[in-house]
C-alpha cells in the first residue's frame, strides 16, 4: 500500500517540494489527518462498484482515500498550480481523474455521462472551499444529478443550518431548500487542528441523502423558494408582514394573504421559522393563484 499523502510530514514535503503556497481567497485548508479523512469516506457507504466525485482535491489527500475505496474518482480543481502535484501523488491511482475547471461553471451532468457510464452508484464526496459551500451544494442538488448523496466537511455553523429543523434559531431558508432534496445530518464535529493551514472557523461534516421525490409537491417550485424566501426576509416581523412586504405587490393584495393563509389553516401572526415544510408547501399552494 501506499504511504499515505495526508501526514503532517509527507503533506509539509509534498508543498516544499512545488514551492506551493496557500491560497486563502480559494478556501486552501488541507486536511492531514487520514483517520479523519478515512472516517469521511466510511460516511459516504461507498462500494468497489460506486464511483465519487470530488470538488476540490488539493493536493489529492481525500482523493487518495476515495480511490482505494471505490471504482472511479472524478475531480473538479480551479487552481492550476495544484495540477502537477496531483498528477505526482495521485500516480499510484489510475482510476482517479483530475478536471480543470471551477464547479460552479463545469457541466458536471455532462462529465457523469461520459466519465461514468454505467456506474449506477455515485457519491459526492469533498471537503468544501468554505467560500462557496452554499453555491457548490445547491448546485449539484439543483441539477438533479443521478447521485446518490453528497458527504462534505463545511464550516460548522453552515452545517447547523442545513440540518436544522424548525423552530430553532438556525433553521431558515437554507434548511429548507436542502431538505427539501434530501434528508439532511450533521455526521461529525471537526476540529480545526487537522488542517492546514488551520480555518479561522469550526467545521463539521454533513451526509445529505437525496430523495427519491422532494419531501413536498409543489406546482411552482420557484414560487415556492419565493415564498419561503419571503417569509424569512426579517426574522422578527410576522408571516403575515412579511409576506406583504416580501412577495411583490404583496402590499395591494393584503386580503388575499390573509385569505391563503387561512385556507392552509396558518395563524398569520406566526414566524416564518415555525413553519415545517409541509406547512410551506400548503401556504405557497393557497398563495400561488393569487399571484399567478
Ligand atoms: N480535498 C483537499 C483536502 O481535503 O485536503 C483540499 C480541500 S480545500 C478545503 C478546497 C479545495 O477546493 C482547494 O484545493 C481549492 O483550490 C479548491 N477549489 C476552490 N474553489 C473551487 C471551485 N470553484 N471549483 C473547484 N475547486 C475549487
């Protein structure tokens, strides 16, 4: 077996090596802890047929843990300087490939399709840049990808957000869009030691496992995030305020709010963070005729 890429001393000897230095500005914290990052892929049930796909590999230190476990690794890396060095630690593994691109702009259902055919088991698995984990996530749920779920190490105070359930003080509209594609679990609590260099923040790591169906139907699912949206704009305000003051022309059309509200059987002085997802699905189906 390989000597592990993610030790203190092979790591620090890795990016001696390239003269590579941190970017901040691209989220670069490295983890250097396998146990750590052996867990994670524990977290992701991932077989000898299943294939993972990771955003941002570093210097490969997940990757490597990936490939040993699964059929075939597909990373998407935007730093070009990292791409030599992936090519060094990552020799040992040709079932690993590397893509130049940044995630938010790659067709990543077009690289499924040709880089993973007939591959019936896929994950996504990363240790997220902490400066785009939101978008990077509503991404890949958005794109209704065949996969099976994402595991991935974010800051921890995002991670309380996405798990939340409501009425507590994190659960918003994040946790809803998310959980409204799967079914959401914060899986471990890490420590900033492990990194380097060390985050400024806690992290965590969540398993997000999609749906077969999302857990409401709606006719409109724009309208629907609009309304949630809506409904969180200010914290303190009334459902009822913000409604009106959120939904466009919601001003004008004050009656009609109360009436909907009344329909999905919504006491109208509640707060937007009570509401389950069911409730929000109800109120944006008795609101959707009125405003469209
Ligand atoms: N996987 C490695 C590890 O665990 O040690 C590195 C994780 S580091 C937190 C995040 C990685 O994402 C960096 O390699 C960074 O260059 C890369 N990255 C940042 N923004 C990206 C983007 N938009 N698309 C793809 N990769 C990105």
């Amino acid at each position: 077996m390989q000597k592990d890429i993610a030790t203190p001393v092979r790591t620090r000897a890795i990016l001696e090596k390239h003269g590579f230095s941190f970017k901040k500005s691209l989220g670069q914290n490295f983890l250097i802890d396998t146990n750590i990052l052996k867990r994670i892929v524990d977290h992701a049930e991932l077989t000898e047929e299943s294939a993972a796909i990771e955003i941002g590999p570093g210097i490969g230190a997940l990757t490597e843990q990936l490939a040993r476990r699964s059929k075939k690794v597909v990373a998407f890396e935007i730093d070009q300087r990292l791409l030599p060095i992936l090519q060094e630690t990552l020799a040992p593994y040709p079932n690993t490939t590397i893509i130049h691109e940044d995630v938010l702009k790659a067709d990543v259902l077009g690289m499924v399709e040709k880089e993973l055919q007939g591959i019936d088991d896929i994950m996504v698995v990363a240790n997220l840049p902490y400066y785009v984990t939101t978008p990077i996530i509503m991404k890949l749920l958005e794109e209704k990808l065949p996969i099976r779920g994402i595991v991935c190490m974010l800051q921890k105070e995002v991670a309380d957000r996405i798990s939340a359930k409501p009425g507590t003080k994190d659960y918003g509209s994040l946790s809803i869009a998310i959980q409204y594609y799967t079914e959401a679990e914060t899986v471990m609590i890490v420590p900033k030691t492990v990194f380097i260099p060390q985050p400024n923040v806690d992290s965590a790591v969540i398993r997000l496992t999609k749906r077969k169906e999302p857990a409401v139907s709606v006719k409109d699912e724009p309208f629907f995030f609009q309304v949630i949206r809506a409904s969180f704009a200010q914290r303190r305000k009334t459902l009822l305020n913000n409604l009106i003051s959120h939904l466009p022309e919601g001003k004008q059309k004050k009656e009609d709010i109360l009436a909907a509200l009344e329909q999905a059987e919504i006491e109208p002085g509640r707060r937007g963070e009570t509401l389950s997802i069911e409730e929000f699905a109800r109120l944006s189906e008795s609101l959707y005729p009125i405003f469209k």
